[in-house]
C-alpha cells in the first residue's frame, strides 16, 4: 500500500472485531479519555516512533475528529514503514453516533 486509504465505520468495525487493525487516536488526550475505540493507543509526538515500530507489519487504523487529519497521520504512516494505513471516514464523530455504546470512557 503506497497511499492510506478511508474505510468507513462498518468495514472498520468488522476488522477491529476480528483483530485485523491496530487502532492510532490523534486527539488530545482529554477528548481521548471522553470516549475511544477499544484497544486503541493515544498518539503524540512521544509514542509516535514506539507505535509504528510496533506496528510495522500491522494494519493500521488512525482516527482522529472528523477523519481529515487521520488522513495526513495515516500517510505519514505509511511513509514510515507501517505496511497498511486506513483513515476512519467521518473520523470519531461519525463513530461515537454510529456505535456509541462501542466507546471505552477513561484510560
């Protein structure tokens, strides 16, 4: 894969469940802690490095508010060795309306 990709919230779902994708949040932490995908990892520029290091052979899904800087991230990515990158299309948002009751609160 040479460029990231959108995926909208059902194929993301379906993958999570079956543990295809690792799961790269690029909100503050704040508005991480208010509600994120289960398993997901809270990016910054400290753990950026460790995450696609550990990642490297993985799928990888990058969320962000609306699904327009998860983009820019999921390239940058893939830049860095990750081996596939998906942008969640609609981003949080769109996944806090569809599966609200999916979303893990806190740490």
């Amino acid at each position: 894969m040479s460029e990231c990709q959108n995926i909208n919230i059902n194929d993301a779902h379906q993958r999570l469940t079956t543990g295809e994708l690792a799961v790269a949040d690029i909100r503050d932490p704040q508005t991480f802690q208010q509600g994120h995908i289960a398993g997901a990892v809270n990016i910054n520029n400290d753990n950026l490095g460790d995450f696609i290091n550990d990642n490297a052979d993985k799928a990888v899904l990058v969320v962000c508010y609306h699904g327009v800087s998860s983009q820019r991230a999921a390239q940058y990515m893939l830049e860095q060795g990750v081996a596939e990158a998906y942008s969640l299309s609609g981003g949080m948002t769109a996944w806090a309306e569809t599966l609200a009751d999916e979303l893990i609160v806190g740490a």
